[in-house]
C-alpha cells in the first residue's frame, strides 16, 4: 500500500526527501546544496513487505473457544482449518497466530484443542493437525508457546490430529492440570486414546492404563476417540498435582470416566447416562458438579437427539436437566458461570429450522429461559429475547429475507461451543459455521429485557478462496470463495455484502473482459435446475442469472468449473464440470452473456480455459498436459504440439494484460505423482511453444499486477518454489530475477489456489489461502529512511591524505559500504553507523561516489568532490618544515595525521 521514500543529509546539515514513486532512478534536487554534490536513490530488491487482509469477517466454523481462568480478556478461539486466534481486548479484534505455517504444513492450520495455562498465563498450546485420513501424511503436532503465542516451540507427535474431521467441536481434548501445570493430557482419535505430558508438554506418553478409546466412527471410518478432559482444580493445591480428573469418551455404552488419584487409576463413572448419546462437552462447576451435554450425533453437521445432565460429585446422583424435558433436542456449546455455579448456558446443535435455542438457567438446571420462543396459537409465531447486530459482516443474511419462524441471519448453526466469560457474567461469546457471537449484556435475559447480540468475529478471516480478480478500473478485488460465494470488495477495509442473484454457495472461477470491465462472470456449484453462473454489466455490482449451458435435470449436481470472457465482452467460454462420467458437459461459448449456448469443438470436457486479454477472438484451455487455442471466439479449439508441460495445475494459467498471446502457465509438484513436470513456462506466441524457466522449481499459482516504475512488462507474482524456498514472489522483469517478498513468519499455509498483482498500486498482491482469507501484501512503508551523513566537510584542501568519514541512519548488510575513488573501489566496514576511511588524493577534482545498502535492500549512492591542490601543499610545506598542521598534530581533516607525525611531506 506504502512505497519506501528515501531521504538523504548531504553536506552541512541539508536533508532532502525524494518523492515520488521511490523505485526508479531519481536524482535529488540541487537547489540548496553545494553544486559538488549529487545524491541519487535507487532502491533495490525491496522485499519489505506489510500483510493484511481483505475483510469478510469470519467466513468459517468456529469449533472453540477458550478462555484463561486468571488473566481477564485472554481468550483464544480456534478454527477447523484456519489456525488460531487472540483476543485484544484494546483494538476489540482477533490476532491470527498462525500465519507462519507453511506451504509444506498447511496440515497444522486444522486446530484440534487448545489449552491456555491457568498458572502461568504466557503458556499457551496449540493442538495442530487438520485430517486422520489419507488427505495427508503428516502426524499432528504440538506447538508450544511462553508468550501467549507470539511464538512457538513444536512437538511431533506419533499420531494424526483431526482438527476439520468430523466431531471437530467436541472438547477441549487438550487440558492443563491447573494446580500444576507441567502436567496436560491429550484425547486423541484413531483408537490412540488418552495422552499425558509431564513436562510442559515437551515430551508425551500415552496412559495406557486408560480403559477405553470409544466405540464410535466417523464418516470417515476412523474413531472419534477420547473428545474432552476436565480438572476438579479443589482436588489440588498449588505444585501439587490434582486428583480427580473426568475424561470423556465417544462410546454409546460408557462415555465419563474418572480418576481420583491424579492418574493413576481409571474407571467409569457409576450410575452414568445410558442413552446412546455422546458427550459433547463436560464442564465442571465451582460446586463440584459436572455438566455434560449429549448429542445423538458426532457433529458439526448434524446432532439428531440428546440431552443435558448434571452429575454430583459429592453424593454421585445424576440428574436430567434437559430443558425441554425431553430428548428432542441435541446439546453441544454448554457454558457454567465461574462467579456463579448455578448459572448454566446450553445450545442446541444442529436442529437447522426454524432456527437453533440457547437456553439459559440461573438455579442449576431446574428452570430454563430460552433467547426465543415459537408458539403457533400467537402472531407473530416467534418472539425473540434479543436483537442481532451484524453490520460487521453484512453477507450473513445471505442476501435473504426470510419469512418466520425462520429469520435471517440465524440465531446461530453448528454451536459446538458457548463460553460465559469468567470475569464478566454479562459477556458470552459462541461460535457458529460462519462466525463468531457474543453478547456483553447476557444477563438482561434474567430480567426480561433485551440482550444485545453482535458479530465478534473482527480480525478473524477464515474464508477458502479460489478466484481472484483485480479489474483496471471499479472494484479493486472480486473474489470467488468456497461455501459464501464470493464478494466485490470496492473497499477492503469493510465486509462487503454477499454476491447474490444468483446466490452460488461455492463459487469456483470468475473472470472479467479485458477493455470492458464492467462486464464480469462468475460460476459455481449447484443443484437441480439451480443456475451455475451470474453475468454482471456494471463491474459486480449487480448481477442476473444465466442460463445454464445445458438442459438441467432435478438432482443435477454440475459443477460450475472454469469461465474465460472475452477482451471485449461480447464471447464467454464456459467449461462446466460433469459429477458422473455418463453426462456430458462439454466446454460451450456465449455470444449473448449467457443466454444461449453452442458447444465448442476440438476441447475435451472439464479443460481450464483463459481468455486472451488483447485479441477478443482468441480463446486458450489445457487439460491434462495439453494447450488449446481457439481464434474463432471459442468456436473450435486445436491442440499445441508443445510436449513437457505439466499434467495437473492447482491454479489457473492466465494471459497477460496488454500482450497478445503471452501465456503463463505456473504448476507445483503433485505429491501423489511427483514423476509429473512441475515449474513455470511461459509462451508469447499464444502457446505455439512454451521456455520453461531455470529458475523457478515449483509455482503453485502466477499472476500479474502493474509494471515496475519505468517498466513496460506487468509485474509477476507466483507462490512458488525458488532456490529450495516456498514462498509469495514478485519479478519485475518478466521472470528474469525474483524477489521473495513474505517472510517465514507470513507463510500462509496453502496458497495454491490463486492470486494476482493490483493493476492500479504497484507491488501491491492478493492471495487466495486455504483457510486464512484474502491475503493482501504491500510493500511496506518504513518511517525511517536511510540516510548518508558526511562529517568530512572540506571540498578544497592542501593535504593529499585525506579521510573521507560520516555515518549512516540505519544498519548495513554486511556491516559496510561501498567507496569509489576514482574508479578504484573500497569496502568501508561499519560500526555502530560509523565509518571512517583513508584515502590519498591525486592532483586535481578527486570524485568519492558512496553507496550504501540497508537491510532490506534499499540502496542510496552519495557522491562528493574534493579538490587537491598539490602546489600549494608543496609551498605551504617549504615555508613551514619543522611545523605541523596544527599544535594537535591533525590534519586539515581534523583526524592525525599518522604517516607523517613531524610534519614532513
């Protein structure tokens, strides 16, 4: 968003900012300065960068939520595959602090639990790990904090963690013994069971004299395992150990255990709920009860039955407090006041119409409030506790009204997890499929009045993003996003609303014409006769469906595949995808934004396909290692006799801005087929032959943004692999060279998915991410520019030995600066910003050009003349033998004069 603006302090005490763009050759204004001097910046391999995001708010299911029973406003929220999260309670907003995972981990972005320590409240752990089954190799992991996660220490463990698997809310798996913290334990799946460290959670062993690992599979097959531990902190002191821990298992038969002896013995909890419904969470009140909530299902899309029990740990009495009665309902979020026992909150999970309840009780479960009520015999039939704020995140309502009992948005879906803050019984936070609540005045509730819902999401940006793109002219960024559609960001600072009309849940390309970019065309999935395109005329911000590009049946499940639209607007290209081989969706073109349709020939179904962004006519596609090109407005397409490119591509390949037939096509290497190519290639006679380029390995993704100052050719920006390094990378001369410009603690797990430049800010990217939103990066604004300070001042002198001395504003590379005299070079070293260097002059103007190179790569050149007059030193020493410079013996430089101490020449 900022470029670096370079300053320099040039003789006396004169400092002249250079303006402008701060990339290209600039040499510095001469009025006020002595006419021996030129000063001239030149910023090289700028790769400081500033990353943010481009707000939707939320945009994913929120699984946990967790809170330090010590330290008030430290609370953590997780994700199910867009890392974690801490609360600042100053900026009222969310701090990712997984960012750093990288291309190769993207597996750690599922969080499985977290633990904040009640002890020592810099601990903090993060459970990592995002699938069990064969959608990745890599064991879980244990990240390890003592800064409450600025940063962090691993652990591998033997085992997978599941942090997006089914029953992802379920927990907390990972608990501190909050009388003595160097003890946690793990719940894992897989039939691994119950885990235990001892020594801050550097090392694990499994507790194999736990009795039980669940009898209850996912979808998936693989089991659910132990979901949540609990302490009873009053059966401890402070170092010592605690006694009696409950554990909660997936079993339909026998789901609590218990120990009283710190561990060492395990058994069943007598007397327990025999349902068949498993236990969602367990929590434990200052009273000594244990509240656990039951749900038929596994979750966090379905719950079925269920119900809500307390047990008695002095008198060992269970007892049914299920607020409605009966069973009709599945729990999952359930929360116990820490500053009152008897208040309890529960939510349902999972019963999608009309809408879910959170129920609300001040006496230990024996009477319940609802946030709303559903009666028939009453008009209106709903009558709601509460209001909803969601100016946050305007797209929740999913651009629908909905007519009651139902309303939009939701109360909630998917509450896996609600929390009472322990400092503040008026706040409550729950999470939900898309976003985070809360509320800071829950107790009104208690007394008939009005509670204040709001969105709580701030700063929490979980969206998966599969398109991006940044037009020359209107919205500066049009995404398309899995499960929310997608969303014309004219300022991304602020959540958009939802692009509707039609409403697409997992919008899959777009694209927009070249030399009109009021006209764009997004596709995506749907069912039946659901449209899989919208066309919009005025740059996204309406839009009307098009016809889809076949005849859809009912339980049609086409996928919206990939667009391409023509550099002038007037030709679509649209290659839907097929979910069974026994229908045909062939690859089809529009000359009447998506009215009709005719196949097009000569492109098997299912090829990716890009427009070219000069010539209206010419359409390209690929599809398993072959390129087609089209120059009848994707009438007919004919295959490219270029052998070698790569078979898969994670991204779409693209043609650049303002070059007739120059293709970029970008491909990492598929894990499940390494033996396939893999790299970047690049073609500008619209893929009649492809160069591969030497010095890129692998390139996830490629796109374009605007020219380099005082270049012609777009810049590039690639997710790739360049000298052994993932990582986001800018070239601005066409691929020549390239510049990392994310460092390893903005890595961004999988970002292979897309991106591109902005057309209109130079430097500025956006990244599509799996998991952690839209990506933005710019080139960062440094509030201290670099500066070369001479404290030599003598542009005229008599003494052929000279030292030329000053100091620079900020730190060097390599501690030095480069000194040329004369067309010989010198390396001056650099201390503490200081350098002082010896030279002898030659007769005549003595020119010194210096050059300095900050940290960042960002070079400034000072250049100063000195005239010697060797005559007049040669009189000024015939009239003045026996008499040095001065009574100090220092030269006309001020500094000695070490090779002539008896003033001798």
């Amino acid at each position: 968003m900022f470029k670096k603006v370079l300053s320099l302090c040039l003789v006396a005490t004169l400092v002249i900012p250079v303006f402008g763009t701060g990339y290209n050759q600039v040499e510095a204004s001469n009025k006020g300065k002595s006419s021996q001097e030129n000063s001239i910046n030149t910023p090289k391999n700028i790769s400081s960068y500033e990353w943010g995001r481009a707000k939707v708010v939320g945009g994913g299911f929120i699984p946990g939520i967790i809170y330090n029973q010590k330290e008030k406003d430290l609370v953590y929220a997780r994700t199910d595959m867009g890392g974690a999260y801490r609360w600042n309670a100053t900026t009222k907003s969310w701090t990712q602090l997984m960012n750093f995972v990288s291309f190769d981990e993207w597996n750690m972005l599922g969080v499985e639990s977290m633990a904040t320590d009640p002890v020592d409240t810099n601990r903090l752990y993060i459970a990592s790990g995002t699938y069990t089954n064969d959608w990745t190799t890599m064991n879980g992991v244990i990240l390890r904090s003592t800064d409450k996660g600025n940063s962090f220490e691993r652990t591998e463990l033997p085992f997978k963690l599941g942090g997006n698997m089914p029953g992802r809310s379920m927990g907390e798996r990972l608990a501190i013994d909050p009388n003595n913290n160097k003890i946690l334990y793990l719940g894992t799946r897989s039939g691994n069971g119950l885990w235990k460290s001892t020594d801050y959670g550097e090392t694990w062993n499994q507790v194999k004299n736990f009795p039980s690992v669940g009898n209850v599979k996912d979808y998936y097959s693989d089991d659910l395992g132990v979901v949540w531990v609990t302490f009873d902190p009053s059966t401890g002191s402070r170092g010592k150990t605690t006694q009696t821990i409950y554990v909660g298992v997936a079993d339909t038969n026998q789901s609590i255990y218990r120990s009283t002896d710190g561990g060492q013995t395990w058994a069943a909890v007598p007397n327990q709920p025999r349902q068949g419904y498993l236990p969602h969470h367990g929590v434990l009140s200052s009273k000594g009860q244990l509240f656990v909530s039951y749900a038929q299902e596994v979750g966090p899309y379905n719950g079925g039955s269920g119900s809500l029990w307390k047990f008695n740990s002095v008198n060992g009495v269970w007892t049914d407090i299920s607020p409605t009665g009966n069973t009709d309902n599945p729990y999952g979020g359930l929360a116990v006041d820490a500053q009152n026992p008897d208040i309890i909150m529960v939510a349902t999970m999972n019963k999608w119409w009309p809408d879910e309840f959170i129920y609300r009780s001040t006496d230990g479960g024996l009477t319940w409030k609802s946030l709303w009520t559903l009666d028939y015999s009453k008009d209106p039939v709903r009558n709601n506790q509460y209001t909803l704020d969601y100016s946050l995140a305007p797209w929740l309502d999913w651009g629908e009204k909905k007519n009651l009992p139902e309303q939009n948005p939701k109360l909630g879906w998917m509450i896996g997890d609600l929390e009472i803050d322990p400092f503040n019984s008026d706040r409550i936070l729950y999470g939900t499929g898309a976003t985070l609540f809360g509320s800071s005045n829950m107790t009104a509730l208690d007394r008939g009045s009005m509670v204040n819902i709001s969105v709580q999401a701030d700063g929490i940006e979980e969206t998966a993003v599969l398109g991006l793109i940044s037009p020359p002219s209107g919205a500066s960024l049009i995404s398309s996003m899995g499960d929310i559609g997608g969303f014309r960001h004219a300022d991304l600072t602020k959540a958009p609303t939802m692009i509707t009309n039609p409403t697409i849940g997992t919008s899959t390309d777009l694209d927009y014409a070249e030399y009109n970019p009021n006209i764009v065309v997004r596709v995506g999935n749907a069912d039946g006769i659901g449209a899989r395109m919208g066309v919009s005329t005025d740059n996204g911000v309406t839009w009307r469906p098009a016809n889809n590009a076949w005849v859809p049946l009912e339980g049609d499940t086409t996928q919206g595949g990939h667009v391409a639209v023509g550099a002038d607007g007037k030709t679509i290209v649209w290659s839907p995808s097929s979910s069974s081989d026994k229908l045909s969706r062939p690859v089809s073109y529009s000359t009447d934004l998506g009215a009709t349709w005719i196949a097009s020939r000569g492109i098997p179904e299912k090829a990716r396909v890009s427009a070219d962004r000069v010539n209206a006519k010419k359409f390209y596609g690929f599809s398993n290692g072959t390129f087609y090109v089209s120059t009848d407005g994707g009438a007919t397409f004919y295959a490219s006799n270029v052998k070698g490119l790569p078979t898969t591509l994670s991204s779409n390949f693209k043609a650049l801005h303002g070059k007739e037939g120059d293709i970029w096509i970008g491909a990492a290497m598929d894990n499940s087929h390494p033996e396939n190519s893999f790299g970047l290639w690049h073609s500008t006679d619209s893929g009649a032959t492809f160069t591969k380029l030497n010095n890129v390995q692998e390139a996830a993704t490629i796109g374009f943004g605007k020219a380099a100052p005082g270049k012609d050719y777009m810049s590039l920006y690639s997710y790739a692999k360049i000298n052994n390094k993932y990582g986001i990378y800018r070239s601005d001369d066409a691929g020549a060279s390239w510049v990392r410009i994310n460092d390893d603690k903005n890595q961004f797990g999988s970002a292979n998915a897309a991106i591109t430049g902005d057309q209109r800010v130079y430097g500025r990217v956006y990244v599509a991410t799996n998991g952690l939103g839209i990506v933005i990066g710019d080139i960062k604004q440094d509030t201290e520019s670099l500066v070369i300070n001479l404290t030599t001042n003598n542009n005229k002198v008599n003494n052929k030995n000279y030292v030329l001395s000053g100091t620079v504003s900020e730190d060097v590379k390599n501690d030095s600066i480069t000194i040329k005299h004369n067309n010989k070079v010198v390396i001056a070293k650099v201390k503490n910003r200081k350098f002082n260097e010896k030279f002898t002059l030659v007769q005549g103007q003595n020119t010194f050009v210096i050059e300095a190179v900050d940290l960042e790569g960002n070079n400034i050149t000072k250049s100063v003349n000195v005239e010697y007059d060797a005559k007049k030193n040669n009189k000024n020493n015939n009239g003045n033998k026996n008499n040095k410079d001065d009574k100090n013996g220092k030269d006309h430089n001020g500094n000695k004069d070490k090779s002539d101490n008896k003033g001798k020449h």
